[in-house]
RNA sequence: GGCCCAUUCGUCUAUCGGUUAGGACGCCAGGUUUUCAUCCUGGAAAGAGGAGUUCGACUCUCCUAUGGGCUACCA
C-alpha cells in the first residue's frame, strides 16, 4: 500500500448509551489516529430507523468529550466530508444503489417479510442466496414489465447484493491475518429498502468509508463475518485497489460465566458498563455510569487500552499521550477479555493516588456539600492529602472525611469496648490540659511535646493515642493522629475530648 | 444446524523453537504503623486434550474439546 493520511472512523449507531465495549474501540481508533498523525472522524449510522433513540447521539459526544477522545471531524465538528449523519445522506446511497443495480451487481426483490419468514420455516437453513433466489419475487426471476408495474404501483421492495457463488473471498485482517470465506455460504443481502429509503448498515458503511477516505476499519470482532461482504462491495463498485485495511477487535467478555458483557452484568456484578449515567428515555430506567461512580476518566482509559492490547513491557500505568507513543495494533490480541472491573477499579485507586489535590478538590466540594457539609478550597486540599490514598472513588472520601468538619455524636460501640480503658478519662483529661496551654499547635510540633509528655510520664503510648484517636473521631481509624487534632484545631480538639470524657462510660479497672 | 474466530496462573497478559514460563489485579502470609487503611516484602497459582513436524515444542501443522461471534428489510 502506497503511503497516504491515516483516516480512521468511529460509527455508533444511536440506539442508546456507548457501550464500554464500543469505547473501547473508539479508543483503539483514536490512538491509531494520533499515533499515525492521522485524522479520527465521528459518523452516526442512523440508517435503522426504527432503533433511533433520542439522545442517544448527543450521549455519545459527551461521552468522548469527558474521556479526551478527540475527534477531527464528525456529525458535531463539521469536516469537509460531511454530512456525517447518515441519514442525511440519502441521495448519495440512492446513487450508489443505481450503479450496482444497472451494473447487474444487484437486484431489486418484492419478498414481504411474511415470505420470508415463512420459506425460513419451508426450507431448512433458510438463506437469499444463489440456490434459493430463483423462487423469490425478485427482478431476477419477474418479467421486467412485472417489475416495473410493482414499482410503480408503489409496492415495497428491497434492493439486495447478488453474490456469486463458489470463490474464494480473502480479507487480510491486520490483527488475525488472512481470514478466507467461500461465497457460497453467504447471502444476498439487503443493500437499501425502499419503504424508509435508506440502505443497511453494509452499504452505507462501504459507501461512506469510501468517501470519507478512511483508511482503516477498526472494529469489533462481530462484524468479522460480514467481513467478506464488504470486500465483495469494494469490488463490485470497483474500489478494491483503494479499499481500507481492516482490524477485528476481540470482544469484551462478562467477568464472569459465559458470553458478551451486557448491561445486566453491570446491574447484577455492581459496575458501570457506560461511561456516563444513562436514563432511558422510553423506561426511564437509569444506568449507572463511570464518571457518576467516581472514576477519573484517564483511569477508564487506561484501563480499557490493556483489555486487549499491551505494549509488550511491564509498563501498566499510562497516559493517554504515553499511549498514543506505544499503541501498535500488531500487539492487539486475538481472544476476547473478560472484563476485570476488580482491575478497574485499582487503575482508578492508582489514578488518584497520582493525582493533584487541588484538581480532586472541586468534586469533593460539591460531594459533601450535598451531604450539608460547606468545605472551603483549602480544607479540602488538606483532607484529601491525608485521605485519597485509601479510597478507589473519590466518593468514598465522603463519609471517610466526615469527621473533620463533624464532630461525632455517636461512639462505635466495639472501639469503645476495646480502647476507652477505666483510666482513659484521666489520661484524656491530662492530656487535654497539655494542649490548651500549648502555643504551636502544629501536628508536627504536637506530635513533638505530645510525644515528650507521655515519655516523661511513662505513659503507655496505645492507650493514649487509641482513646485520644476515640474521642475526636469517634472511631479507631483514620489517619496520623496528630494531623487530624492539627487541622479541626485546638478549641475543637479540647472540645471534643471533654464531651468524650463526659459521655463515654466509666469502666472499673 | 451452518460459517468464522479464539484457547498460557481465578482475571488481564509477556513469551514470536531451547526460559527456574515473566509482570499486574485479586487472594494468602509477614513487616512498617498509635488505629483503620495505604505502603513494603514474600507466597500459592498457568501452557485444554491428542496426534504429528523437530535434536528440542507454550510457540509450527492437523484432529478433538471448550469458549465466543455471525447467521434480520439491526448495527
């Protein structure tokens, strides 16, 4: 192949939300794009007219947006190889219809969908093909004057693909190598129908690929099959010396048990199988989505790149520009990938882990403020310092976090039992009046004085420490002690000691 | 049923004829720690089965099994 501009297309079809799966493949599209400096384009295949569901494209171009898939031109840019919605291109597939027609590569056929249905039941293994068309209502086997009077008298017809049988059809796949088909077992299929006027999935797909200039399809394994088909249309319409190459993706299996992941996996394992939340508009049920579950979209991305492809080294964690630098669809794999949402969820944690507080810090904000709890910019920057390391969602910082702004009410019962000792009042009592009169209340010199104060008094350090960590959080955990007593401050800290010492139960010793 | 694709730890995967079959998630055990987490270290864990080809097969070929996809006037 001669060397040219990589053109790659990511098509969905608008019957609802994006599936993970076809992010995926977008993702695989746009990395090939930006790797090869090549242009990555958005079509909607709305050519089904009876599956178009409203929303559905603006959805998707949200979607693309939260995740930083970049398009160069599509049905929401514009591009000069516009319209990028398919079904504002009727005319042109009318044209491309007229041509195979008059060149005998097509037929027109009257078969009802009653008939059809109907010989599927006559014959067994049913198919349009070479050996069946004969004993169809098509302009084959009709008088042309029959044909032309069924037409005109409006009569709804099909125009389908007339395949000759018995050869050999090769697709080269860039990720499976040469898959061979033989003809023979594939159909005539259904090219365009007149009652909406609009071709199938297959025709217009060819049709504006050429077009559109793509130079590689990149898509899911599904549509290996039709494979065959679309290299017999490049050649029926004499574009086989400019046909795309093709890559045929595996598929993303359920994480568990057998077959494809579907959305009632998402629903049934608790995870997200779209990337934004998705109410249906007919239903009015709601799917959950990775961006209103917590995750970073640099994770979901990360994450999705290696279901399927790996750049051949330990390397794990990478950004999208990083992947773009490595991506290589020699190293796509064959098989199809459970999907490990366990995994996700550790990019996701590693994510933020990474990440700058200060761009967690918004989230957060808005997060407890729906909880009744106004955090400012700078005490959320602190929180989430101390406390990102230990959640996979930055929604779980909520109720970890509470305690920095609430003082507790309640005590858990099982701490309680466990570290609020008979002398625990006492001891919490001194240690209270050490710190009112300590000037610098920093956790690093409170953790200094602190720390002189039970040497001195040999003090066991547990006790201390496990009843003090009680009495401010209310629980026996979080994190280093002093940081928490350093950020609610002294008053607070005094404050919350004394009511601990006043409510919490006295114990024999 | 027919056609096509696939098959390495539980999962995602590395290996492109000669390796103690490597990494990661998860799991288990230690360690760090005032708690809970985090973190660190270690561990268990794999070539579907059978024939070939070869001095030598996870790697190449074939068969079987299993899994997956397609088989619409859906995409």
């Amino acid at each position: 192949m001669t060397e040219q501009q990589v053109r790659v297309r990511f098509a969905p079809s608008p019957t609802g939300p994006l599936h993970i799966g076809g992010v995926r493949t977008a993702l695989y599209n746009y990395l090939f794009a930006r790797k090869h400096g090549g242009q990555m384009i958005l079509r909607i295949e709305d050519t089904d007219s009876h599956r178009f569901v409203p929303g559905a494209e603006n959805y998707i171009i949200e979607a693309f947006q939260w995740l930083g898939i970049e398009f160069d031109e599509g049905v929401h840019i514009g591009g000069e190889y516009g319209p990028y919605r398919q079904s504002e291109r009727r005319e042109i597939y009318k044209k491309y219809v007229d041509v195979l027609l008059q060149s005998g590569k097509a037929y027109i056929a009257f078969d009802t969908p009653e008939e059809l249905t109907a010989k599927r039941e006559e014959i067994k293994n049913f198919q349009y093909d070479a050996t069946t068309r004969n004993l169809m209502n098509n302009s084959l086997t009709l008088p042309k004057e029959e044909v032309e009077r069924l037409i005109a008298n409006g009569n709804n017809y099909v125009v389908r693909f007339l395949i000759e049988p018995g050869r050999d059809v090769i697709v080269n796949d860039l990720i499976r190598g040469e898959v061979v088909i033989n003809s023979s077992v594939l159909d005539d299929k259904v090219l365009y129908k007149s009652v909406d006027e609009l071709p199938t999935y297959h025709l217009a797909n060819i049709v504006d690929d050429h077009l559109m200039k793509i130079t590689h399809v990149i898509r899911g394994e599904e549509w290996l099959p039709s494979a065959p088909l679309h290299v017999l249309l490049y050649e029926a319409f004499g574009w086989a010396d400019v046909a795309p190459s093709f890559a045929h993706l595996p598929l993303l299996l359920k994480p568990e048990g057998n077959g494809k992941l579907s959305k009632r996996d998402g629903d049934r394992l608790g995870f997200p199988v779209f990337p934004l939340e998705w109410t249906d508009p007919k239903s009015g049920d709601v799917s959950s989505g990775y961006r209103e579950s917590g995750y970073l979209p640099e994770a979901v991305v990360n994450f999705l790149a290696l279901l399927g492809w790996n750049p051949g080294t330990d390397e794990e964690l990478m950004s999208m520009d990083r992947l773009i630098e490595l991506f290589d669809l020699n190293r796509c794999n064959k098989s199809g990938a459970k999907f490990d949402y366990e995994k996700g969820r550790w990019f996701n944690h590693e994510y933020i882990l990474h990440m700058d507080n200060a761009s967690i810090a918004p989230q957060f904000i808005g997060l407890m403020s729906s909880e009744g709890v106004e955090v400012t910019t700078e005490q959320a920057i602190t929180v989430i310092d101390l406390m990102k390391g230990r959640v996979n969602f930055i929604p779980e910082l909520v109720p970890m976090c509470r305690f920095f702004f609430v003082a507790p009410v309640e005590y858990d019962g099982k701490t309680v039992k466990k570290r609020w000792k008979a002398d625990s009042p006492t001891l919490m009592g001194e240690l209270a009046d050490f710190l009112e009169k300590m000037e610098d209340f920093s956790s690093e010199n409170q953790e200094k004085e602190v720390g002189a104060w039970i040497a001195k008094n040999e003090y066991h350090l547990g006790n201390i420490m496990n009843a003090w960590r009680l009495s401010l959080v209310g629980e026996g955990k979080g994190p280093h002690m002093f940081d928490i007593s350093a950020f609610i401050g002294k008053d607070e800290t005094l404050r919350r000691m004394r009511r601990a010492i006043e409510v919490l139960p006295r114990k024999e010793a």
